[in-house]
C-alpha cells in the first residue's frame, strides 16, 4: 500500500468514526429527551414515581444533563415533597447551565419556603428574571419575601406584575387581596378575592380566601356564603366550621353558631376557643348553666382565657378569633 492510499484509508476511518460518535452523541442525547418528555406527561399525571424513574434513566444517560436534573428536582419538591435531595438536583442543574432560569427560581423557591434563608432566595430569583423578566413565578415569591418585610407596596407591584404577565396564574390573585386588606385597599381586595375564587370553583381554599377579605371587611352575610360554600367543597376543615360558628355568632344566629362551633369540635376536639364560642352562643339562648358548662371547658383546655370571661357576654362581649 502507497502512503497516498495509506493516507486516504487512515481520513476515511476517521471520518468515519467521527460519524459514529457524533451519532452515537446525538442518538444518546434523542434519548435523553424523550426519557424527559416521558417524565413531564408522568409529571403532569402526578404519577411521581414514574416520573423519577424516567429522570433518573436520563442522567444515567447523561449525568451533565441540566434538564434532567431540574426535572428531577421539580419532581422531588413540589411533587414529593423531599427538598433536601430536590435542593441538591437543583443546584446540579445551575452548575450545568447557570443560565437556566426555570432552576433558579425553584432552588430560590426552596430556600425561601424551607430554609428560612429569604436574602440567598431573593438573589437567586432576581438572578432568575434576569434571565427571564417574564417568569410570574419568581415576581410571586420575590412579593412573599415582601410581605415578611412588611413591604407591602412593593409586594403589591410585584403580584400586579405577575398578573400582567399572565392573567392565568391565579395565585397572585390571592396573594393580592390579602396585600390590598392590609393597605386598605378594600374594594380591590374584594375583587381580586373574587377573581381567585371565579378562576377555581371548586377550590376551598379559595372561598376561605374570599370568606377572610369579606369578614375583615365587616360583610359578614357574604362572607358566611362564601365559607359555607367553601364548607360544601370540604366539610374536613375545622377551622371553615370554626370561622362560620364566628360569623354567625356576630351576627345573632346563635343556634346556626352552635352547629357551626359543635362541627369545628368534632373535627378538632381540643380547641379551647371553640368551648368559649359556645359558651356565649348558650349565653344569647338564655341558656345559663350549659354557658357555665362550656366556659368551664374553655378554661380548663386554655386557662388564659379567665374563668370570669363568661359574666362579660351580657354586657357585648365578642367570639375571639
């Protein structure tokens, strides 16, 4: 063999295997995406633990895959509900691609919510909207880290801008009507309470939203509708029972407070508030020695509450809440 055809077989060859690695690469990183595409539909289906198996074949495939490893972690946090080891496939993904907004914002998320470490999480979501300025997610977090400041001006613009961005994302609309409550902003807390509890009908927690801004706002008889409403999607909930028997006891429908103040103890027997509830529904009936009895009961659960609180109720005394 001549050097010429040496040298035209050896370029061949070579050619020929960077063909197959460069096939092989792309072959591997085909799979790696559909193992996350899987993952994603199981993520949505809430089937976590197919979902982990997928993102978990995929770093197998690729352990630099930053994709994977912030699937893996949404999975494991907000699915799973285990975000320690969620914390460590975050931080794996921003080391692969610190530009990946989406992982910044969990890693900020989970420091916030679970660590207790509010300054790291809010760089970590500035960092995130910088990448991103339209990532609702993080202006909603950032405004929370707000609020635990008592800065509730500027939590008010951030949930306003997560709203602008996506008029979808219903959870800044909650987060905005309790902001307005607390600045007196009370007709746009309203409506903003009410928008949440339009765009989830058959959310509880969104009547409970409606019910708090309507009952801070003294609109009691809108504010008993919607926590009954909330009471007919859950009747679980001690404390929807516990707030309407509250309500209705202000309002002088003593025996419906009673039902209301009886349902909460079924649930949560041990709740020395409710007993002095009762005790002044008992009173307003007239009922003197069952308000004896259940005053006696709310002492001796929370004795902070003082034996002579009942002998108040004939001159106005209110439920405590």
């Amino acid at each position: 063999m001549n050097l010429g055809t040496f040298l035209a077989v050896t370029i061949l060859a070579a050619v020929l295997l960077s063909c197959l690695i460069v096939a092989l690469f792309f072959g591997r990183q085909r799979k790696v995406l559909r193992l996350n595409v899987s993952g994603v539909q199981f993520k949505d289906w809430k089937i976590w633990d197919r979902a982990i198996d997928c993102f978990a074949e995929a770093l197998s495939r690729d352990p630099k895959n930053a994709l994977s490893h912030y699937n893996l972690g949404f999975v494991l946090y907000f699915g799973k509900n285990l975000p320690e080891v969620a914390k460590v496939e975050f931080e794996k993904a921003i080391a692969c691609d610190p530009l990946m907004a989406a992982a910044l914002y969990s890693l900020g998320h989970l420091l916030y919510h679970c660590e207790s470490r509010p300054e790291d999480a809010r760089t970590l979501l500035r960092s995130a909207l910088e990448i991103n300025p339209r990532l609702v997610e993080a202006h909603n977090t950032l405004a929370l880290i707000d609020i635990e400041n008592e800065n509730w001006l500027d939590a008010m613009g951030k949930f306003s801008r997560a709203i602008e961005i996506n008029p979808a994302y219903d959870i800044a609309y909650c987060n905005l009507s309790v902001a307005c409550i607390y600045q007196g902003k009370v007709l746009d807390a309203v409506r903003n309470a009410e928008k949440y509890a339009e765009m989830n009908p058959k959310s509880p927690m969104a009547y409970n939203n409606l019910g708090n801004v309507l009952g801070a706002m003294g609109r009691r008889d809108e504010a008993i509708r919607a926590f009954v409403r909330s009471k007919e999607l859950f009747k679980g909930d001690w404390v929807v029972h516990f707030w309407l028997g509250c309500l209705y006891l202000q309002t002088g429908r003593f025996a419906a407070a009673v039902s209301a103040f009886q349902d909460s103890l079924f649930l949560h027997g041990r709740n020395g508030l409710s007993y002095y509830n009762l005790a002044l529904c008992y009173e307003g009936l007239g009922q003197k020695i069952l308000a004896r009895n259940y005053i006696d009961r709310a002492v001796e659960l929370e004795p902070s509450l003082g034996s002579g609180l009942i002998e108040t109720t004939a001159s106005g005394a209110s439920p405590v809440q």
